[in-house]
DNA sequence: ACGAGACAACCTCTAGGAGT
DNA sequence: ACTCCTAGAGGTTGTCTCGT
C-alpha cells in the first residue's frame, strides 16, 4: 500500500485542489494532476466539485477509503477480537478497568516526557511528539483562541469504533499531563465521522 | 473574458542490466 | 569495480479546451 507524499499531504491536510497540492509539494500543478490522476485511477483518491463563480468548478481531492487504509492501523481485527472477548467472558466493568489502568498508565508515561517542558506550548510541543511517535500524526496550531491539538490519523481507530472508552481515556490523560487547570475540549472526532481528532486547548 | 483543467511533447533523474 | 546504455517514473512547458 502506498503512504506517498500525495496520500500524506491529503492525509495531513483534508481535501485540496490540485493547485494547493502542487504548491504545498513544490511542483508544478501538471505535475501534482499527472500523480493525482494515477492515484484516482488506484482508487486510492478521489475528487469532487466545487463552482465558485466565474471559471470552471474548482476540483477538490480527498483520500478514498483505501487510501486511508494505508496509514498503520495496527493489528486491528486481532485488537477488536479481544476487546469483544473480554466483554464476553469478563463483564463490561472489566474492560473498563482494563482502560482505566491503561491511562494510569499512559498519565505516568507521559508526565515523566512532559518534566523538562515548563510552558503549556512547550507541553503541547512535547504531547504532540509523543502522539506522533505513537502513530497519530499530531500537529498543533496557536490561534486567537489558544492551542488546537490535531491528531491526523487514529491508529487505535478500531478498538475505538466498538468502545468509546478509549477516547474518554486519551481525553482524561490529556488534561492530566497539561494541568488541571488548562480546559480542554475535543471538537473534532474521526469516530463522529470527523477526517480527524482535534481538541481545543485554552488557559 | 477569465480561471482552471487537459493534453502532448519533451526533459531529468534513477535504477537495473550488460559489457569491460 | 567501473562505465555505458536503456527504460520508466516523475516533472516542466506551451497550448488548447471547457465552464461560468
């Protein structure tokens, strides 16, 4: 499965016109078409309209289904077969305790990566490595509003779909390594059908 | 008329194979 | 090991076509 710059610009970046692509990639926009061309007829793309006026309608691309396939969704069916079990055979308050020791867990990691960094955008920065080095491909923007943590892709994504819980932990271990103190809101979510997970972060 | 995509020809780079 | 040749992929340029 291919992970090309394209498949990692759209990935990163939501639907773009080829033009945007060509320019974020530094090549010509015949260029950025040829490729897109081949990755629409992989099916690994594809493209919608948009008219805005005067000229032709403006074509936006977006990663298909199996595109998306081609960011690491690590052992997926094996992770939902035994979540599944262990609902089965030991009760939904064990699968509960099962996450919660997990963010335990991940709260005591991440505190002990977070030392070092004393300002919330340095913790931010630091968060945002870490997720990225876990497969989330996180990225963060400073705004009028504050922070916006973005995490592009959802390696966990299909323990995530059959149990909520996962997302409600990553939350919690979230405004427990930032500080109590700081608010944060999640106000995209890839379960909702969002391309990604954002969370808005304020002081 | 304008803005944007499509097409054809051409160039550049790189990997792989053959010969020395 | 080195050089040369070839093929294919990726990219550029100029021009045309199309939708508004």
């Amino acid at each position: 499965m291919k992970t090309n710059r394209f498949l990692m610009l759209l990935k990163t970046r939501g639907a773009l016109t080829s033009a945007a692509i060509s320019k974020e990639l530094g090549i010509t926009s015949e260029g950025a078409r040829l490729q897109l061309l081949k990755l629409t007829e992989e099916g690994l793309i594809q493209s919608t309209h948009e008219s805005k006026g005067v000229g032709r309608p403006t074509q936006y691309f977006s990663l298909t289904e199996l595109g998306n396939k081609g960011f690491p969704d690590t052992h997926a069916e094996l992770t939902v077969k035994l979540i599944q079990q262990i609902k089965e055979t030991l009760g939904e308050d064990a699968l509960q305790t099962v996450i919660s020791a997990g963010e335990q867990k991940a709260k005591q990691r991440y505190s002990q990566q977070l030392q070092q960094s004393t300002t919330l955008e340095e913790r931010i920065q630091q968060l945002v490595n870490i997720r990225t080095v876990e497969g989330y491909m996180a990225e963060y923007i400073k705004d009028e509003k504050g922070y916006l943590l973005i995490e592009n892709h959802c390696p966990i994504c299909a323990a995530a779909q059959i149990c909520q819980g996962f997302c409600t932990s990553e939350l919690n271990t979230f405004k427990f390594v930032l500080g109590e103190e700081v608010n944060i809101t999640r106000v995209n979510h890839i379960i909702a059908g969002d391309r990604r997970c954002a969370y808005r972060i304020q002081n």
